[in-house]
C-alpha cells in the first residue's frame, strides 16, 4: 500500500534539543512534498505522514496525538525498537518513503475505559500499586477468572510485548498478531503465566476489597492517569482503529530485536 506524500508533520523528542529539523524539511521539499513542524500545542490535521524524531516514547507520543495518522521513526533515543532507522541514514530513508519502498505494520490498539474517563493503548495498560500487595480480579467477557495477587496486573498488544511486558517475562509476540497479553508484575506465586487472548475478547481488571495498598495507580503507556480504589473497575479492549507504523524492511522485527535487543 502506498501512501500519499503530500504533506509530514516534524514531531521531535523534545524541542529544546538539536535535532535536524530542518535537514529533514528540506529532503522532503526537494521531492515536492509539504512539511510542518509540529508544535507541543498545535496539531495539524490535514497530515498524510507523522516522522518521529526520537525514541519508542516519541512514537507513542505520536500516535496519541494522530492516532490516525501513519507514523515513521527515525531513532534519536537510546534503544528505539519502534523505529525504522538511525539519524545517519536520514536520505537514504527519505527516498526509500518517495519510492514507495516501505512496508506499513498494523497495530493493535486497546481501548480502556476507567473511574472518570476513557483512552486508547498502545503498548499496555496497567494496574500498579506502591507499597503493598495489590489483588485485582481478572475478568474475561464477565466472566472472572482468577484474582491476581502482586505488585499488579498488565494488559497489553503485541508492540508492548517487547516493553514492560518483556520485562515482566511475559512471551515476545510479533507486531501484525491480533491478540491482547496480560500478566501479573511480580505475581506472588510461582504458577503465574502470561495469558494470551483474542483481540475481540473485553477484559475487566477490579481493585479486590483485600488490597492492602492505598496507593493503587492505572498507568497508560508508561504515564500515570489516576488513582483506583478497591471495588472500582478498568475496562479494556479492542479499540475500533489500528495504529500504523511505517518500515523499510518486511524483516524489521527480527532485525530490531537481534541488533537493539541482543535476541
């Protein structure tokens, strides 16, 4: 599938830093093709590209911001197991993009819905507590399953297989599967293994009453939305849309996790 190329957006990691802004405007503009920097707040509608310039949070970053919007990462961080290239290869990547040489990975998007608001997942959500241990009942279209007792519980796609969910121990699966994992973090028995579900099924993660935590926090994607209390209820599940994410190669995640992962 090739994309039009009428107009990118420039989304750096942070804009304080040097970063090769314009560098990258002008590859594009020699190819006819318009380009924007994009602000912390402003964001552009009419784009047919986003280009992060950073790591893996860059890329999460812009997919929040243009969930709908197809992104490229050119690697600024310190691993950047999203992207699809380095800094030094900023031409060669740019007219591989004009030629239509690239390959667009479907991602699995969640959609979690929680005391006080709703959002869309990328990578996990999950349900961590501070001090003390956290029991969360896991229920799978309504139907509970077992409680979970540790430090918490994670739900995430197939991109967060290789965040904190590779941390957690949970099984590395590959980006273009349509399926949801979820975990304990540091479950407290020697039993535990990751569960791997349908991308259709609906998943609910409650705060049980015997949690002896007071501080229990939902994170997304690495940021913390609010506090839960016990008896109170996280919903999560396919979201209607995927995330797409832009590659040079049909081996990029074989690749990416030899050479930034040591597999």
């Amino acid at each position: 599938m090739k994309l039009p190329l009428n107009k990118i957006g420039i989304l750096p990691r942070d804009e304080d830093l040097d970063y090769p802004v314009d560098e990258v405007r002008v590859l594009f503009e020699n190819h006819g093709i318009g380009v924007c920097f994009i602000e912390a707040d402003k964001d552009p509608t009419d784009l047919d590209l986003v280009v992060a310039l950073g790591g893996d949070g860059t890329v999460l970053r812009a997919f929040d911001r243009f969930s709908q919007c197809p992104v490229i990462a050119i690697n600024f961080g310190t691993v950047g197991f999203l992207t699809a290239g380095d800094r030094k290869d900023l031409a060669q990547i740019v007219q591989l993009l004009v030629d239509g040489r690239y390959f667009v990975s479907e991602r699995l998007v969640l959609a979690c819905r929680f005391p006080g608001g709703e959002g869309l997942v990328y990578n996990e959500v999950a349900l961590r507590a501070r001090h003390k241990l956290l029991f969360t009942d896991v229920f799978v279209d309504d139907v509970k399953i077992r409680t979970i007792r540790g430090d918490g519980v994670a739900v995430g796609t197939p991109t967060g297989s290789t965040g904190l969910l590779m941390a957690m121990g949970a099984p590395l699966v590959m980006p273009e599967v349509r399926c949801m994992i979820l975990d304990g973090i540091n479950e407290y028995n020697f039993t535990s293994r990751a569960l791997i579900l349908p991308a259709e099924k609906r998943v609910r993660l409650r705060v049980n009453p015997e949690t002896r935590d007071e501080q229990v926090s939902l994170v997304v994607d690495g940021r913390e939305i609010c506090g839960l209390t016990p008896g109170q209820d996280v919903y999560v599940g396919q979201a209607e849309h995927t995330a797409r994410l832009i590659y040079l190669d049909t081996n990029y995640f074989f690749n990416n996790l030899s050479e930034k992962l040591s597999w």
